[in-house]
C-alpha cells in the first residue's frame, strides 16, 4: 500500500519490541515514522 506525504495512515494494530499490542490510535497527539521493509 502506497501512501503520499500527509496522508492519514489508516488504523492499525502491532506488537512492539517488547510484545505489547500497540494501536496507532493509541499514539494520537504524537509523531510517529512508520518504516517498513521487505522481508
């Protein structure tokens, strides 16, 4: 999925570093970079 700078990300969910659940609505209010790589 391709997104243009400034476009709204869409909802998701991810387990971080440490194995917690982490939602991106759980960020609201705070910067946040996605990087993502091929396997």
């Amino acid at each position: 999925m391709a997104l243009s700078p400034g476009t709204v990300a869409p909802a998701f969910q991810a387990i971080d570093t440490q194995g917690r659940s982490v939602a991106l609505a759980d960020l609201a209010g705070k910067t946040v970079v996605l990087y993502f790589y091929p396997k």
